[in-house]
C-alpha cells in the first residue's frame, strides 16, 4: 500500500504538497488561535508540515496518517530537525479507513478528499474524529473562473465541471452539510506556481538521473507539456484554500 512512484517523483521536493506556501500554513496557524495541548489528527497528512511546523509554533500535539511511506520518512524526519518528534506521530495507512481512537480538538484533511469520496464524505469521516465544539480544516480546490470547455476542466485534473464547485458554492455547500464556515486561507496563482512549477525541476533532476528507468518516457511527456497546460489552465481557471468549519 502506497502512492504510485509517479507521484513521489514529481513531488519529492515538497515539503506541502498543495498550493498551500509555507507562508500560508503558518498564516493559518495563527488565524487558528491554536492553544498549546491542541489535539490533532492530519488526515493524508503528506510529509507532516502542518502538525510539525504547528508543534514548534504553536505547542500542538497530533498524529498524521498517510499511505505514502516517501512522505512519512520526509515528516519524521521534519519532526526531528524541528525538534517536536516527541510532540507528533505519523501512521502508514488508509486515511480513508482511520478515526482517532481518542476524539481530538481538530481533524484535517488539507488537499485529499477523495478519502471519502468527495467534500461530504470526508466532512463525515473527520466528524468521527472530532469532540464536540472542535474544528474541521478541509483543503479543496474550486473554480476560479469558470471553465469554458472539457478542455479546460480535464486539463484541471477533473472527469466534470462538477466535480468542483465554485467558491461560493462550495461555503453554501459546507452549511447544507450542517458546518458554519469560521476561517478560511486561500492560495493564490504564486502558490500554484510553487507547487506545479516546483515538480518540473524534480522531474527534470531525476530524469537526468534516471534516463533508462521504466518511468522516464513517461515522466518526459509530462514535463513536455506540463508548464505550457499549468499557465493556460490550472493557473487561471482552479483556485484552492483550507477551510476552518465547526458543527452548528
């Protein structure tokens, strides 16, 4: 059980792997107003940024799970150079499958919800971590402007205009689920640019690397297209932010 090698190529040079900076992470810990104790449980929780760079800036304590044993050798490792290794733990699993066996303050799923099929199932599944009165964090992409053709939308790494929404559909979305939408931080074209534009060089680097490996022709087709189709869709069409929601 793991992610595709693909995918940890591409993105072997990321600490977050959305188009969250660093500068928003930190920017929504603060909105946060995290208390030190907080409890949290990081859902795909990638190479652990949130819960390790929360544990030295705010004096949380949490647990990440995720199926990618690259990215969970990265964050116990962040762990350590920040010195909160004692302070959070990181779990090789199916996020999809996990609740905490202890509720928790905060339950996050920043940039995975397919781990539950969509926004609605992954609300559901974080409420099973959660106590009552805690927060939920989803990260989520949304339409920034609306796609003119299938083009653009498969281009946006989507089968359906549907499959997302625009952004005020999708707080409208969060309140027909029952949640209040309490802080949000958006990202913006540069942090699209950091994400994608930073998986070029990684391809690049490992196919100079690896010329003769199985994956390299196609790792070359993606890194032939992919700048030209980042600039012409995804980065004007996908926008994408981390939304703090409470039960009402």
């Amino acid at each position: 059980m793991d992610l595709p090698r693909a995918f940890t190529i591409r993105e072997s040079g990321h600490r977050v792997h959305n188009p969250f900076t660093e500068e928003n992470l930190a920017t929504l810990g603060r909105a946060l107003r995290l208390a030190p104790g907080t409890r949290i449980l990081d859902l795909a929780c990638g190479s652990g940024e949130l819960l390790c760079t929360w544990a030295r800036d705010h004096g949380v304590t949490g647990t990440g799970v995720d199926i990618s044993t690259v990215f969970l050798a990265a964050a116990a490792e962040r762990a350590a150079e920040l010195g909160v290794a004692d302070r959070v733990g990181f779990v090789h699993g199916d996020a999809s499958g996990h609740v905490a066996p202890e509720p928790v303050d905060l339950a996050a799923c920043v940039g995975a919800t397919w781990i539950g099929g969509g926004v609605a199932g992954t609300v559901e599944l974080l409420e099973r971590s959660v106590r009552p009165g805690g927060l939920l964090l989803i990260g989520e992409p949304y339409w920034r402007r609306e796609p003119p053709d299938r083009t653009a939308v498969e281009a946006c790494h989507a089968t359906d205009r549907d499959d997302y929404f625009a952004l005020p559909e999708l707080l409208a979305h969060f309140g027909e689920l029952g949640w209040d939408v309490v802080e949000m931080v958006l990202a913006d074209q540069q942090g699209w640019d950091r994400y994608v534009a930073a998986q070029w060089l990684s391809i690049r680097r490992w196919l100079d690397a690896n010329p003769d490996d199985e994956l390299a022709g196609e790792m070359r087709a993606e890194l032939s297209a992919g700048p030209v189709r980042h600039v012409r869709y995804q980065r004007e069409y996908l926008g994408w932010g981390v939304f703090a929601l409470m039960n009402r």
